[in-house]
C-alpha cells in the first residue's frame, strides 16, 4: 500500500475510529521486548512489562490488517515504526505512571501526521534515488568533435569521430554491425564545412593526386556545395552525404566497390531506422556494383577479397528475397576448395547462409 493510500484511510472518520479503538484496546500492551541498546533501567523492566510486549504484537497484527487486507508492507512498516515508539515510551514510563491515563487522539493524530510527513518527503526521495541510478550512455556520449585537413580546400573543418570500443549488440548478415543506442554509420561521411567536400574517412584524410584535387577544386570553387556542420546527423542528411562521396568517387578513382561500400552503408542507416524500402535500393545499388568491382578491380576498397565480396552479394540479395542470385554467388565460394582455409569465420558464414537460403527456396527438381 503506497502512502496516499494510507493517508486517506486515516483521514476517514469510521476508518480512523476503528483504528482509534484499536490503539484504546492496546496501547497499555508493549510490543516488542528491549533492544540490546537499552538502559539497563530499561532491562530491569517487571514481568508486567514484558507481558504487555508479547500483547503488543497482536494489536498491532490486527491494526495492519485492518488498514489494508490485501498487502501492506509499506503501510505496516510505517504503522510498526509508530507503535514501536510508543511502546518504548509507554514500558520507560510504566514504572512511575502506569495508572496515567492516555490521550489516543493525540497518538491518532500523530500517526496521520506522520503518514503525511512521508507522503511529502516520497517525492523528493524517489528523484534523489533517480539520480543515483546509473544512466544509460546515449548516442553523444560517445562522439567527439575533432578538427580535420579537408584533402580539397586544404582548411580546418570539424567531423564527429566515434570512440573505439562501441557496446556491440549483434551483426547481420551483410556484416552490418548492430550497437546498443547508437548508429555511428550515420557518420561514416566526412564532410568539409568550408567547400562541401565529402568522403569516407579513410579517404578524407588521404592527399588526392594533382588531377583530381584540381577537378574536385574546380567543381567546388563556388562554395555552394558547402554545408554547416551539424554535430546531430539526421538520416536524411547522412544519406544525402552518401550521395555525396559517391559523386566525388565517380568524378575521381572511379572505384565500384567504394561507391558499393557506401550504398551498402547507406542501407544499413535505413535499417537502424525500419525504413525498408530505402534499405532495399540501396542494397541492390550496392550489389550491382560490387558485381562491377568483380569484373573491373584488381584490389577492392576496404581491403575486401573477392571472396568477401562474393559472401556479401550472397547475403544482400539474400536479404532483397532474390535467392537465386543469391545462390549463385554463394555456391561459387563455398565450392572454392582453398577458401575454407584461407578465412575460416567467413567460411562458416557463407555456409549458414548456404543452408538458409536453401530453406527459403522452394524445392525445384535436380536441387536436392
């Protein structure tokens, strides 16, 4: 029983009677034998005394079940509190004044005050105790704002770089990593403030060749392409970003597997927000250039092998229902005699996605 509740009990009158012919039927019982803390006038106490106590403890069992039958463990601790108080004073006093006649309105009155002292004091206890209780870390908390040399314009812009070590929750399919709170993919852009330039870090903070910091300071120079910094990313604009850096890679090394890689991350900043249609372009974005990359790259941006790339086309058109497809770039790898050696994790990957796919696939002649 919370406190409110008991407050109320004890300001209605037959409630508060009731409770009052109680306490007249029992006060001159003691509760509760001496603590060890007592005096030892207190310890040598009559046998009236400590006859009056094992009393006491009946009145107050049936003074708890009538303020509240159902459950009172709050309400009874408050009640046993007071009477307990009232028991020592009535046993120190007993040997001098045990005729003395006893004012149980005063006693109500005080057990109604008391009740409503804790009712004011609950709130501010209970947001003190909130505020003692460890908070969970929020996406911010793990972001540091740093200043960076934007690779084009060459001035100081600032980015928002993420911690090392982010509490990890699970991964996908696709590798996409799963953190509790946070989705640090909504800034795996880098973004110049001052010309607009943008770029996965790695890229950001690579010096261009001649030609290409010269067509991208061309494309710039007008200083339209700039944006503010913002330390809070929205989907919308990390997405937009990713546009972004995939437009400068076509304007510069023209490599598939990086403008893959950022169409892929792009899907995965839909995916932390449930937007699966979005997640589901950007996936088949992602796929048909990394079946580009195949063909055209000798070496795949983020150090990537092409078995790598072949277990992620696997697991993407997996994930679009595309099974066939997904099929077949994964039964080119699990068949590679060499590469259960080469990464065994990724080994065990493409062969649970093996066996998944063939459970969604409906059973078709010659597939067994």
């Amino acid at each position: 029983m919370d406190k409110e509740k008991l407050l109320k009990l004890l300001q209605n009158d037959e409630t508060a009677g009731a409770i009052l012919n109680l306490i007249k039927n029992g006060a001159a019982n003691v509760q509760k034998e001496l603590s060890s803390k007592a005096t030892i006038a207190q310890k040598k106490l009559d046998k009236e005394a400590e006859k009056k106590s094992s009393l006491s403890e009946s009145m107050i069992n049936r003074l708890r079940a009538r303020v509240e039958k159902a459950s009172a463990s709050k309400a009874n601790d408050y009640v046993s509190s007071y009477a307990q108080e009232e028991t020592k004073s009535s046993a120190s006093s007993s040997s001098t004044a045990e005729k003395s006649e006893i004012n149980y309105e005063d006693k109500l009155a005080k057990l109604r005050s008391r009740v409503a002292s804790m009712q004011e004091d609950a709130p501010k206890a209970k947001a003190e105790e909130q505020v003692n209780l460890p908070q969970k870390k929020q996406d911010s908390d793990y972001r540091l704002i740093v200043e960076r040399l934007c690779p084009v314009c060459e001035q100081k812009t600032r980015v928002v770089k993420y911690k090392s070590k982010l509490p990890i929750v699970s991964r996908d399919l696709d590798l996409c990593v799963r953190y509790d709170g946070i989705n640090p993919y909504l800034y795996t852009v880098l973004s110049c403030e001052h010309c607009g330039f943008a770029a996965e870090e790695k890229r950001f903070l690579t010096k261009f060749p001649n030609k290409h910091q010269e067509i991208l300071k061309d494309f710039l120079s007008d200083g339209q392409m700039a944006e503010p910094f913002h330390e809070d990313r929205t989907v919308k604009e990390a997405a937009s970003l990713m546009e972004m850096a995939v437009l400068f890679s076509e304007m510069t090394d023209k490599s598939p597997s990086r403008q893959a890689n950022l169409y892929l991350k792009t899907a995965w900043i839909y995916r932390y927000v449930g937007d699966k249609e979005n997640e589901k372009i950007n996936l088949i974005k992602s796929a048909e250039l990394y079946e580009k990359a195949l063909q055209t790259e000798r070496a795949y941006a983020g150090n990537l092998s092409a078995n790598a790339i072949m277990y992620l086309l696997g697991a993407m058109y997996f994930l679009c229902e595309e099974y066939e497809k997904a099929t077949t770039n994964i039964s080119r790898i699990i068949s590679d005699s060499n590469f259960r050696a080469q990464d065994p994790k990724l080994y065990d990957k493409a062969r649970d996605l093996w066996q998944d796919i063939r459970a969604m696939k409906k059973p078709e002649a010659g597939d067994e």
